[in-house]
C-alpha cells in the first residue's frame, strides 16, 4: 500500500469538499474493494475519504411503494432488514449471498454498484428491479447508470447517496457462483412489476449487467417459467474465461431465468445415531444445528442442516451409521489390544 | 480405558492457544531491530536477465541492502539441492540444472526471484524493490509436461536436453508384455492428474538473525523438519556449520508438504542477517505463495490393464509424464518414481507390472510432494482404470476388486513393484464401506434422483498407500540423501512432570496432544503433566521432521522405545529403595510395585529419588532421562475403501456429494476425534482436487490461477461430511501398531469421485472426465456426448 492521506467526514457536505480538494481523492465504503486493491499497489489515491462516519448515507427506509437503501448501508443489513423482506424478499436474499458474513458486514450498495463489477451481485437487482441510484448531485435510472466493465454514470467527484426500489409484485434472484471467487457466474434477477416484467442478467456479459428483452416480453405475457422455454440467448456478448464459456453462461441464463424459486430442503441422516449417547435416531437430544447454504446448487438454493451430536464430538463426522456391535471399544496398550475399532483379523 | 490414553478421543491440547489467538506463528513475532525483506520477481514465465539496475534502489528511504544471485556466489552459497538421486533407464543419474537461490543469467517461472531488498519497514522494502530495474530478454516458455519432450520446443534450462530430467522404470518390462498378450480384455485410459496449489492457510515465512557475539545464525522459518533445514543449510548451502546454526519452527498453520522443501527465500533471509547484521524478516504474501510454494501433481498417464475372461488382473502398463516445473525442489525426484510407482499394485495381485515415468523440465513453479505425493497419483491410475474395465466388461465394480484383492491370508505380500506389505485385510474394508454406504440401497437412490430429474453415480476407490517413511537401509537403496528414522527424547523433572521432545514437527497433526497420550498411557503419568517439545534443533536432538504420515509410526515409536528404558532405569531405582529385587518389580499405570506385596513407589518419586540420589543404586547414573532413536522395519501400508456418490444436475452440471464414506485401515488408533479430523480433512483435499481445484498457467506460461478469486479451493459447504468407519489390522512394523492417516483421504477421495460422476453420467455416454470436474465441464461432457450419440 503507498501512502495516502485519511479523512472521515462527518457530513456529506463535507465529504464532497474534502474529494473535490483532493488531488486524486477516493471515496472508502466499506473497503472490500478498494483496500484488497491497494494493497496490491494497483492504485494510488492522494486522499481516502472515509464515508463511515456520515449517518445520513446509512439506513433503510420503506415509504409509497419504494424501499430507500442508503449509499452505507452493508450487505447485512439489507440481508436482515424487516422492510426490505417483507417488500422485496429477492432483494434480501440477493444481499444475503455476496461473498462471506466479513463481506457482508462491511461491504456497502454503493461501493458496490459505484465499482460495477461484471460480476457483483447488486447491479442484476438495480437493473431488474428498475431501481434509481440518488447521488449528492441527481438521480440516474439503473438503465442510465451501469456503462459497461467497472464503468457507471458517475461523474469524477459524485457520491452516491441512497438507491431507490421501487417494489415489485414478485421477484426472483437466482444466482450460479463463480466456483472460485463465489461471486456469479451468472446471476438472474426476474421481477413482476407494474410495467411489466424485467429481467437483469449479471456475472455474464462482456459490457456488466444487461436485460433480455425477449424474455421480458415472454414473461409479460405468460409469467411463468415455460414462457421462456423456446428462448435461448446469444453467446455472442458474453464472457468465456476459465470457469466458463459463453456457451455454457448463456445456457445457465435459461436455467437461472427459468427457475421456480426457492425451496428449502432438510436433509438429517436417517436412522442414524449420536455417537456419544447412543440415543437413535438423530436428533440426540442435546444435538446442536447448524443450517448452512449450500449457493452452487443451480436451480434451487438448499440448506444443509449439519447436526453436532451432544458433548464431546464437535465434529458432525460423528455422526455415525447404526453399528449393531454397540459402542467401539478403544484401544489399550500394552496387552491383548483389542484395539479401537472393531479389529479384523490378519488372516 | 484411561480418559487420556490410547484409544481416548482427548481434546486437543494445542487447540486452546490456537483458538483464543495465543499461538506463535512465525509472523507474530518481531526481533529487535529487525529488517524486511523484499524479492524482486520475473514476471515472465522466461527470460534472459540482460541487467539488474539497484542504484535507484539504493538511495529508496529505509533501504538497508540489495542483493542478488552475484552477492550470494561471492559469499559461495551453494545452490538449492534436490535430496534424493533418481539413476534413469540407462543407468545415468537425473539431470539436476543448477538452481540458484537468486536468478543470475534467467529466470524461469513467473515469480522467480532474482534479487532481494531489505528495508527498515515492509512498505519501504517494496517500494525498494519496485525500484530496481531489470533488463529482460523474453525467451519462448514451455509450459504443458505433454509438449516439453517435444523437439520444437524451447528449454528450460540450455544443458537439458528435451526438457528430460530423468527417463525412468520399474518393473518387468518383458512380463508385463506377455501377460498382455495372453488377456482377453483390456482397459485403457488417457488421464491428467491436475497440478494442485498446496495453499496452507499459513504462508511461509521466515526470520533469519545473527549474533556477532558467538557468530550463531538463528532461522526462525515455517518449517515441517527443521534439522533437516539445518543440514541442507550448513552442508549444500553452506550458510554456517551446523552447530552454529539453530533451526526454529514455532507453531506452524499447515503444510500438506510444502513446508518440507529448503526454498530460496528462507535461505537468503539467514545469510542476508550476517551481511546486515541484523534480523531479516519476510512473510510470503498469498500471491507470492501462489507463484513460489512447490506445487503438487501434475502427471499425465497413458494406462492399460490386462485382464484374463474371468477378469483377473494379468498385467498394468503405466506411462507417465511428470512435470518438475522450472528447478527440482528438494525432493521432487523421489515423488513420481519410488512413491508412485511402487505403489501401482494397489490392493490387487496383478503380477505383472511396467511403469516407466518421463519427468520433465517446463517454466512453471517447482513440483514437489504433496499431501500424499505419488500415492493419490497412483491410487487415481489403478481406481479410474479397475472402475472403468468394470464397466467395460460388465462385472460389478466391487466384485471385480475383490476378485483381484490380495488375500487376508497372503501377508507379507511381495508385489511386483518393491514394495511388500506387511498385513491388511482389503475384503474386510471394503464391505464395511459398501455396508455403511448402504450399496444395496442405491439402484433405488438412483431411481428416486431421477425422478427429480437428477443423475446419481456411486463410486469406489479402494487404495493402499506407503506410510511410516521409512526404513532408512530401504530408502538409501532407492537414492535418498537422508535416513529416515526418528528421534525422541522422554525428560522427567524432578517435580514428576515430563517433557517430550520429538524429532517430528506438527503444524496441525495434534502431536502434543497425541504423543502425550502415548506417554500417559506407557508410563501412567496424567496427561496434563506432559509437554511435548518439538520444531527446534537447539532443544531437540536431530530428527527428521513430519511428512508422509510417519509421525506416530516412527516418532511415536522412538517414544515407545524411549519410555521403555525409563522404565528400565525406574525399575532399578525402586528396586534399590523398595529393597527388592530387580526381578520382583512390576510395574502398571505409572506405580512399581514389589510383586504380591503392597510396597510400591509412584514414577514421580522413582523421579524425584533419581535427581535427589541420596538413597541410590551404586554405579547408577542419576536423573530420568532417556533418549531412543527408531528406525522402522518396514513402511506402514494404511489401505481402505472409500465410497463416493453424487447427484449430477443435468441443466447445470453441478455436482452435490450426497453421501461419502472412507472405511480406512490405520492399524492403532491413538485418538480417534483426531483421526477423524485427519480423514475428514484428506477427503476435503481430495475433493478439492476430483471437482473443484485446478492449478492454470496460460500458453505463455502467466499463472491463471494466482489467487483465491480464480483458484478454486474446496469450501466447508463443498465438504462432504464422511461417514467414517475403521477395520483394523494393527502394523507388525511398529511397536504401537499404528499406520498413519494423515493422507489417506487425499489419495482415496479423487477418485471415488470421479468415478461417482463417471457412473452417474455412464450411461449418456461420458466415460471419462477430467479433474477438476466442474459444472462447466460436466455440462461439456454430457453436451458432447449428445452430440456425438
Ligand atoms: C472475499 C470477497 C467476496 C465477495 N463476494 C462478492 C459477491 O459474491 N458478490 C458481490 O456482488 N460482491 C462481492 N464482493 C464485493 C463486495 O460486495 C464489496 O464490498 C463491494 O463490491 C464494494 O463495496 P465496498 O463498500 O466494500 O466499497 P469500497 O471497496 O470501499 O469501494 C469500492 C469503490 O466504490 C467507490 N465508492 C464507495 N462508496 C461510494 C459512494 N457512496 N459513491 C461513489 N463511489 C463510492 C470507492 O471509491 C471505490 O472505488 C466480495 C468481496 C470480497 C472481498
């Protein structure tokens, strides 16, 4: 990292000050962007101008028909945010599977959609919920903003303030991770709105997220999955790197579109026991849960309920089949060894 | 069962201070007045260096030195070694090109390094570092093993003709020609064993300093076998004689192997202290990990399998082409001839076998051993290719093994590739596996994913592997540099208390807590009192360090034998107080006793009374220590069946593991929690490499995948959770009887899996898939072969 210099304004007008003074100023959200870049010496701004320390760009507000996402708020809240679940389900859920809970704790909307990855979640939402994106100085439609790779509408010194969504009768996120970086591959954001349906596809195309107006159309007049069945997209704009060829993206595109949303499946092993009390089957009684997201599942998003057997077995690999035998009886040494487990004899 | 002893799953000792933050890893600690350092790199995969500039450098703010490969040759550091000796076909040793610990005329993979910066402060250390200029020439880089023989292609290095390191064989070439031409089928197969990025969560680093006082070299560095770091160090590279120089190996995250090799940077930082006389410090960056720790892998294998019509193995055939990257690590020779080959008899009695083995020279990072090192390579031949001739001529994959599987009678077994194993019983894991897998279960599963419109495939590895490296007397008839025995060291205190000290090194085995179990249980003294010493060379005597799953088998059985002459010595000492003879002492969970009477002394009195010898046997030497030194009889030969299957998304390609199961043989257990762990760990590597993790270089030889954004390493939620299950036949070789378990699950799981999804997609016409076998490229495949049907 080279050297810069730190501010944390408290206010928005002081922030907008403090970039325009600045020789190469740069704005620092939640830094899981920029910081992971300067720390690789790809950038040198003169000055970072911290944005945490004004209250007035974090929040969420519900009012007439549209959820305000201020420019701060993290990932996690969106995630956990009552107002954006109960009016934008989608929305919540997509906020909910950027990156690992350290991301998602820090990682802020705007620096989110101000960096415009290719591959981020937060532009398939904006685009396909038909979102406007509030800066310091006006307000750009989600069409007007997202250019191209890393390129928005945003002028040099612009701070993006809040984002507006507008809710939608349904919508739907479905996303396909990149294998190795966990962000998409192709992620498919499908929303019933007044004015008909739109459909933002991120993680796929050479220029950032785009609609597919085909599909749109189709949904608008047959909102369900078979309505798109005939259509395939082209490749021709798409990426191919080493995770995926154009080909294969614009196959997943169909699927992701196609999907019927979520379904939460519990898989507990059957007719299994604790290791530790024997108590058959699972769940012992002072078994422990924990539901994890399994994200590459394509279609359907599912849970996986790991179940950690009472005391002393903090590994859900306990959790053994039915052995007939009764409990394995471990090793001793010196002696007869009847050793742990159940030996076979060497001929 | 004692709660601490052998067969107790005890908590981890280690895992407190691991967990709340109190460990001591390397770049925690800070030296007075210490120094960073900085490499300069080629970002080419090849180049001729025309000139090295360091005068803007050396005026940067904070710039302490410069050095590079012509300040090292001045000082006569010797080059980096590779420590095992490979005598080719014809009788000629490996090529062995000279590796300089910094660049001098070219570099040849991307991150080589050539010079080294050293500053008062990291940032300024970089900044230094950015400032020297380097003139390169670009040369043309070969990159893919397959095309390094070719003549058209350029060479690593100029005295290496055809990128040829060695041309190798074993086995009987003229046998395994007839018994090919007496079979009645044969199973081919054309695979890629994936080069791999090791990845331990710690990367290496290293501190070295110099004490102008007593001219001592201290190097504190992320190190699996520190002795042998020393010894390289004073011997080959010449730094400092050995017994001024003290290796340290604090508590080190992980090493899967990588952590064994001497590489450059720790040697530069050791003698660049002396030149600065001062601490020189450097802690790999991740990227730098990705470009500089010695990959594993990499092979690419033609196979075939003679069979007789009643599907008993006649004959293996085996070509493999091995990448060595750019320079021989320091063990790469040995990885893919005496720890692959040897291993090709797999569970079976195939009595006829030929492998010869091409390692080639291409500019790409070093190839070294890694977790498993030529066994998973071996184990993923035999499995792919017994899987696949399964389904060729119809017989029923376990049935087919089990036909060929060696006997539970036939110990010692001599197979035809060297190695001769000592026990097993290979039927026994394998119903276990197909019992706890539930298999009969499967046409069902099958049926019923299917009806969700999903493909599901079950899949087998049944693998054997050579653990307990090594005997020292076998090793050395192979071309080893070293011997590989162990050494332990077992110190009462006068207060009762012990203190362990092994040659072995653990960087996440649990050694403290397991080689206190084994002396809990040997000399029944409580657990807590017991500390095991281990990772530097001024405390503990020379010893050969942790790889290969040879830590309980050959270290813990030195601390067998050490606690056996305490026991020895104790007995005299109770003997002498209790006024008894020698003879009538007996002794069990920790207390001589006088037999048939109640007289009888605990083992912290014998302790207290040999360093207090007021009342003592005459001639007897005082104090309670002993040391023992064990050099195995024979490898350990851990084996198993491991059971696979998964459930195939036709739309996508995704792969979900919906059951996995590893029956494992690894003789005694000592504790099963860590066992677990191990196993459950290994099966993660091992899916990691069946579906998810690929090492890329691009045709100009750029490192693709350079970090964890396009590297894709295996996640807990990718991380089947394994129904584990043991058999066990305890090793005759070692006294405890145990096997080591540390890899198993690297070798087994890659192809279990890709034979799940091969059986999964079989019948659509996929009958083969290349690891790692991605959504991407399973969805090719199924494509293709609609295409093709
Ligand atoms: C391990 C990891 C995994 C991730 N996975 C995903 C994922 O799966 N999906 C996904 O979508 N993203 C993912 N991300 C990216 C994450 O969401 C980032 O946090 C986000 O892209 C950037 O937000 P930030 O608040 O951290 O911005 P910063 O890094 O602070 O800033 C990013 C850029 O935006 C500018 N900026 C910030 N705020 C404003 C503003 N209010 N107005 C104008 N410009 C502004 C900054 O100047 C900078 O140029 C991942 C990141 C990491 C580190």
């Amino acid at each position: 990292m080279y050297d810069f210099e730190y501010q944390r304004p408290a206010s928005l007008a002081d922030a907008i000050t403090a970039l325009k003074s600045a020789e190469d100023g740069k704005l620092l959200a939640g830094g899981h962007t920029l910081i992971p870049t300067l720390k690789q010496r790809l950038a040198r701004p003169s000055d970072l101008i911290d944005l945490s320390g004004i209250a007035e760009l974090r929040g969420i507000k519900s009012e007439g028909g549209t959820i305000t996402v201020g420019a701060t708020t993290s990932h996690a809240e969106v995630t956990e945010s009552d107002a954006v679940k109960s009016a934008i389900p989608a929305l919540a859920e997509l906020a909910g599977m950027i990156g690992d809970p350290q991301v998602r704790h820090c990682g802020t909307i705007g620096g989110s959609i101000a960096n415009n990855d290719p591959a981020a979640d937060y532009p398939g939402a904006l685009l396909g919920l038909g979102a406007t994106i509030v800066t310091d100085s006006r307000e750009i439609t989600a069409d007007d903003f997202f250019l191209g790779l890393f390129e928005t509408a945003l002028e040099e010194t612009e701070i993006i303030t809040a984002v507006k969504f507008p809710v939608p009768q349904a919508a739907n996120y479905q996303k396909f991770a990149q294998p190795a970086s966990r962000f998409s591959l192709v992620g498919a954001f499908v929303a019933k709105t007044g004015g008909g349906v739109r459909v933002a596809i991120t993680g796929a195309g050479q220029e950032g997220v785009f609609r597919v107006p085909e599909m749109e159309a189709a949904l608008s007049a047959n909102f369900s999955p078979d309505a798109i069945s005939g259509i395939t997209v082209s490749d021709s704009n798409l990426n191919t790197d080493i995770h995926a060829s154009a080909e294969y993206r614009a196959h997943l595109i169909g699927v992701m579109v196609g999907s019927r949303g979520y379904r939460l499946r519990v898989s507990l092993p059957k007719g299994r026991q604790c290791a530790s009390c024997r108590q058959a089957p699972l769940p012992c009684s002072g078994a422990t849960f924990q539901r994890s997201r399994v994200p590459v599942a394509g279609r359907r998003v599912r849970y996986r309920i790991t179940a950690y057997p009472c005391q002393d077995s903090p590994f859900s690999v306990s959790v053994r089949p039915n052995a007939p035998d009764g409990p394995p009886t471990p090793a001793r040494f010196p002696g007869s060894r009847p050793a742990f487990p159940q030996p076979v004899p060497a001929g | 069962m004692s709660e601490h002893g052998m067969g107790a799953s005890v908590r981890r000792k280690e895992d407190y201070r691991f967990l709340t933050g109190n460990g001591h890893y390397l770049d925690d600690m800070v030296r007075p007045r210490q120094t960073f350092a900085c490499f300069v790199r080629s970002p080419h995969a090849h180049a001729k260096i025309r000139g090295i500039d360091t005068s803007s450098a050396a005026s940067a703010p904070g710039v302490i030195g410069i050095f590079t490969g012509k300040d090292l040759e001045a000082d006569g550091v010797g080059p980096l070694i590779c420590g095992w000796g490979i005598t080719d076909k014809n009788g000629e040793p490996h090529k062995a090109p000279a590796h300089p610990a910094l660049a001098t005329d070219e570099v040849r993979h991307v991150g080589d390094q050539l010079a080294v910066v050293i500053a008062e402060t990291l940032e300024q250390a970089r900044d230094g570092a950015e400032l020297v200029s380097v003139d390169y020439e670009e040369l043309p880089a070969v990159v893919l093993p397959k095309n390094a023989m070719d003549a058209s292609s350029p060479l690593v290095h100029a005295d290496v003709p055809n990128n040829l390191c060695y041309d190798w064989e074993l086995g009987d070439k003229a046998a395994t020609e007839a018994a090919f031409s007496n079979a009645a089928h044969v199973t081919s197969i054309d695979i890629v064993n994936n080069r791999l990025v090791p990845n331990a969560i710690e990367p290496r680093a290293a501190i070295g300093e110099y004490d102008a006082g007593s001219e001592n070299l201290t190097l504190y560095t992320t190190s699996q076998n520190p002795h042998v770091a020393r010894l390289v160090l004073s011997a080959f590279n010449g730094i400092a004689p050995e017994h001024k120089l003290r290796v340290i190996a604090p508590d080190v995250g992980g090493g899967f192997g990588s952590k064994i090799f001497i590489y450059a940077e720790e040697t530069v930082c050791l003698w660049a202290a002396r030149k600065v006389r001062r601490p020189v410090k450097w802690t790999a960056s991740r990227s730098e990990a990705f470009q500089t720790d010695a990959h594993g892998r990499d092979h690419v294998t033609h196979a075939e399998l003679a069979m007789d019509a009643d599907g008993k193995f006649l004959g293996l055939r085996v070509n493999t082409i091995a990448n060595m990257g750019a320079y021989l690590s320091t063990f790469a020779t040995c990885v893919p001839s005496y720890l692959y080959a040897t291993l090709l008899a797999g569970q079976y009695t195939t009595p006829a076998i030929y492998c010869d083995v091409q390692a080639v020279f291409t500019n790409t990072t070093p190839v070294d051993a890694l977790r498993g090192a030529g066994r998973p390579e071996a184990t993923y031949v035999i499995e792919r290719l017994v899987e696949t001739a399964a389904k060729e001529t119809g017989v029923a994959p376990s049935e087919l093994r089990r036909r060929n599987m060696v006997a539970a009678d036939a110990y010692p077994y001599q197979t035809p590739v060297i190695m001769q194993y000592d026990c097993g019983n290979y039927g026994a894991s394998l119903d276990e596996a197909m019992r706890i897998a539930d298999h009969t279960g499967f046409a069902a599963r099958k049926a019923e994913a299917q009806s969700r419109g999903k493909l599901r495939g079950i899949g087998f590895s049944a693998y054997i592997e050579a653990c307990g490296i090594a005997p020292s007397a076998a090793v050395g008839s192979l071309g080893a540099g070293v011997g590989l025995w162990e050494a332990g060291q077992i110190r009462f205190n006068p207060t009762g208390n012990v203190t362990v000290f092994t040659g072995s090194h653990s960087h996440g085995q649990g050694h403290e807590t397991t080689f206190a179990q084994i002396i809990s249980e040997r000399l029944g003294v409580p657990f807590e009192n017991i500390d095991v010493v281990h990772g530097d060379t001024d405390k503990v005597m020379f010893g050969m360090g942790t790889y290969g799953s040879r830590s309980a088998a050959v270290g813990g059985s030195a601390l067998v034998k050490a606690a056996d002459k305490i026991i020895e010595k104790g007995r005299k000492i109770a003997a002498h107080i209790l006024e008894a003879s020698e003879d009538d002492i007996e002794f069990a969970n920790g207390n001589f006793t006088v037999a048939g009477t109640d007289k009888a002394m605990n083992i912290g009195e014998v302790a207290f009374a040999a360093y207090v010898p007021h009342n003592y046997p005459e001639g007897l030497e005082p104090g309670l220590n002993e040391t023992a030194v064990y050099d195995p009889l024979n490898f350990s030969f851990p084996a198993g069946t491991h059971i696979c299957e998964v459930e195939i998304d036709p739309d996508t390609g995704a792969v979900e593991i919906v059951n996995y199961t590893a029956v494992d043989d690894f003789g005694t257990v000592i504790n099963p929690m860590i066992v677990a762990g191990q196993v459950q760990g290994g099966v993660a590597h091992g899916v990691g490499q069946a579906l998810h993790e690929g090492c890329n270089y691009d045709e100009n030889g750029q490192l693709i995948t350079g970090s964890f954004m396009d590297y894709s390493m295996p996640r807990a939620d990718n991380t089947p959770s394994v129904d584990i299950g043991y058999t066990s036949v305890p090793s005759p070789s070692n006294p405890l009887g145990v096997k080591g378990c540390g890899e198993a699950g690297a070798i087994a799981a890659p192809a279990a899996t890709i034979n799940a999804v091969v059986d999964a997609l079989w019948d659509l016409g996929v009958h083969d898939i290349a690891m790692p076998a991605t959504a991407h490229k399973i969805w090719q495949s199924i494509r293709a072969a609609k295409a093709a049907a």
